[in-house]
C-alpha cells in the first residue's frame, strides 16, 4: 500500500463521505481512507448521503454509482442542483463512454473501475483533492488581484504591542472579531496577524471589501449562486476552513445585512438558487472605519447584526499616536520600493525623519507607505520633507535610538518638562521615560 507520504498534506486532512450500499465495499473503503484522511463517514443510501449532507460539509465524496432506486451519476447530479459543492469520485463497473460523459456533465472529480486496489481509491482521492484546491486557489487568486501587497503588521511602539498582545489572546478562540479604527491603519494586517496566529494559518484568508462590489453582485459573491447544473462557489465556501475578513461592513444593504446576520448564527450558508444550507468552517473577521453605534442609532446599520459583530472589538491607533514607529516604517518601506521598483533608495537623513515624525498623518500608515513610493519614482522626497540627505534608510534602522531620544526630547518639550504627561503622549510607562533619560545620562 502507497505510503501516506507519497500522496500529499491535503489528503491527512480531508473529511470524506463515502456512499454505497453494499456493507461490505463500503466498511473496506472506510478502512483503507480513514488511517489516511482526518475523517470518514458512511451512508448506506442515496437518502442517508444527502441527509450527511445537511449535517456537515466534506472535502470529498466517493460514490458507488450503482445504487437502489438510481445511479451514483443522478445522485450527483441532484445535488449539484442543491448546492452540493464538494469533489467526488465515482466508483463504476463500466468504463465505457457514455457513462464518463453523463458523469462529467454531472460534475463528478474522477473515476474508480472495479475491481481496483486500495491505492487507486487513495491515489483518485488524492488527485481529486489537488485538483479542488488549485481551483479553489485560482479562484482565490483572481479575486486577490488589485488587493493590497503587504502582509506584515508593523510597528513597536507601545500601542502596537498592546494590538499584538490582544492578537495573541484572541488567536486561538473562533469568536468573530471587529476592527475598528481610521483608513489606513492595518486593520487587515492585524486581521491577516489573527489569521496566522491561529490554527488555521494554513487555510485560507479572503479579504472582502464590502464597499468595492456592486450592490447587485455582491450577495452572489459572497454567497454562490447555482448556475445551470453546478454550484459557483461564493467567497464563504472558499474561505471554508480559513478566515473571512469582511471590510466596510457599514456600507452593506440591509438585505445583505440581514442574510449575514443568518449565517453568523446558523454557520451556515445558503447559495443563491440553492436548496440546501451548507455548513461552515470559518472565522470571521469585520472591520469598518464607520462609528457604528451612531450608525445604528440612525438605522443605517442593524442593531442586532452590530451586538453580533462587536464581541471582541480591537481599535487600531492613529500613526500620530504611535509616532515612535514612523522611522523604522519609512525605512522598511524605502528598502521595499526601492527593490520592488529598481531604483535607487533615497537618504533618511536626521532632518527628514524628524519632519516625518512631526507630520500628523491623516492618512496613517498608507499615508507614508504612499509618500515613500512617490518619493522613489520622483527621485526626491517633497519640500516639506526633504533633508540634508545624510542617511540610507538601512542606517535609519540603525539609528532608531538617536531618533528615539530625539523623538522624547520633543515630547518633554511639548509637556513642559512634564515626564508623565510625555509619557502619556508616548503610550508608555513615566519609569520608561526616566530610565531612558538616565541612560543619556541626563537624568537630574
């Protein structure tokens, strides 16, 4: 028998629905697939199968397509119809052509010809799962195409650290999540943080804008639809096992409202055109830049869809509240376009970081991220940022101490002198301030 190796990580982890009505074929194929899947479950009829079908959802299901009362192909077939989105394989007596063309048409995965081996059964799992997730990652990526390119949550001032600390504490649960805060603050970075810090990281993550899809389009989006005799999977089942994150959630209709409101307490969704609720594996993640409460307290948003939502709530903070991290962000982001673009970096000299410091960021991270790209093609930062031209943005780094200390002296300067009030300007502790003053060796 193939060792477990030799076929791939997807299958150790497939749940598998097996469907014969045969005791004997069906006890052998669950005990050849379940030392090597994560779960198998058995139906004796058509009508158990679809009933397994309402219960749970399964990566694969391995079919007889001799049956009582029809074929594995008809069964198929109807519940495509239904929204059945999992792959199949069939298991028939009969290669010949007819029989492929009506199972293709029905939209089954591949074929197992008796009699066979327990190693052709785990090999046609096996392709059959492969060939799932590289549509399922297609489809991802083309939806990706356009998004946003950064991935790391960056940062470590002391507001950052408390967002990771909250990150790291919430990770493990599956309670929704809502991030809160002005544009361009990373509220996706810190949902896509979430992600990878959990046991899904090694599922998908889906980003949804909610504000960038037709108000006509985006229930099919989400949702599927059921076109013909084949289920369009919408963004829900392609992030199943993974996190959806659902961005400008203020800015969705109340029908779209009210439909999210139904999958969030049932897990479950309802392709459009379907007849058949499918069960969900997923976190979900929102974020929005609205202030909801005043949003529900003029009825644009559902009061109960908002209770639902804001279980757990992280605020992201302004780039002017964390001004610590604009040096280390600016020269992160110069070595990036300087190599993404091919062209040369330009010098973070100590007058241009302190301008960049002083600046109030409206626009927060994306603002300077943005700046330092323009500055790259342009060759030259604009006047109100531009220096002496002393430092590569690698020195900067190196140099994020003296920018500190400098950064410090200009807070105590705003406070007056006042190391508390500079220490609650700065996001940290007042020992903070004085052990960095002493270390200057300007404490007294």
């Amino acid at each position: 028998m193939t060792p477990l190796d030799d076929y791939g990580h997807s299958l150790a982890g497939a749940s598998v629905l097996v469907v014969d009505d045969e005791p004997g074929m069906r006890n052998f194929l669950a005990k050849t697939l379940g030392p090597r899947v994560k779960l198998v479950a058995e139906a004796a009829s058509a009508r158990e199968a679809t009933l397994r079908l309402d219960e749970a959802q399964f990566d694969v299901i391995v079919v007889d397509n001799k049956m009582p009362g029809g074929s594995g192909i008809d069964w198929v077939r109807d519940q495509r119809r239904k929204g059945l989105y999992a792959e199949t394989v069939l298991i028939t007596a009969y290669a010949d052509l007819e029989t492929a063309i009506a199972a293709l048409r029905a939209g089954v995965s591949d074929f197992v010809l008796k009699p066979f081996r327990a190693n052709q059964l785990v090999g046609a799992v096996a392709r059959t799962l492969d060939r799932g997730a590289l549509r399922r990652d297609n489809r991802l990526l083309r939806h990706a195409l356009g998004t946003d390119g950064d991935t790391q949550l960056l940062g470590r001032s002391a507001p950052m650290q408390a967002v990771r600390t909250m990150l790291g504490k919430l990770a493990p649960l599956p309670t929704p999540v809502l991030f809160t805060g002005a544009t361009g603050t990373g509220k996706e970075l810190a949902a896509r943080t979430l992600h990878r810090m959990g046991g899904r990281a090694e599922r998908p993550f889906v980003a949804v804008n909610c504000a960038a899809i037709a108000p006509d389009r985006i229930a099919a989006e989400l949702f599927g639809a059921v076109e013909g005799d084949h289920l369009r999977p919408g963004l829900f089942l392609l992030a199943d096992g993974g996190t959806l994150f659902l961005d400008e959630v203020a800015q969705m209709s109340d029908t779209l409202q009210a439909a999210l409101l139904r999958v969030l307490e049932d897990q479950r969704v309802r392709p459009i055109g379907a007849e058949r609720e499918i069960p969900l594996n997923l976190r979900l993640t929102f974020a929005t830049n609205t202030d909801l409460e005043q949003a529900v307290a003029e009825g644009r948003f559902r009061a109960d869809l908002y209770h639902r939502i804001n279980v757990l709530r992280i605020e992201m903070p302004p780039l002017r509240d964390r001004s610590e991290d604009i040096v280390e962000l600016a020269a992160l982001f110069m070595m990036h376009f300087s190599k993404a673009l091919g062209m040369p970096a330009l010098r973070l000299d100590d007058q241009t970081l302190m301008k960049l410091s002083r600046y109030a960021w409206p626009g927060n991270v994306r603002e300077l991220r943005n700046l330092v790209e323009r500055s790259v093609i342009l060759g030259g930062f604009p006047d109100e940022f531009s220096g002496s031209g002393s430092m590569t943005g690698i020195e900067a780094i190196e140099n994020l101490d003296l920018v500190m200390q400098r950064h410090i002296h200009h807070v105590l300067e705003m406070s007056g002198g006042n190391r508390a009030e500079a220490a609650r300007r700065l996001g940290v502790s007042r020992k903070t301030v004085d052990r960095k003053v002493a270390s200057w060796g300007e404490d007294g």
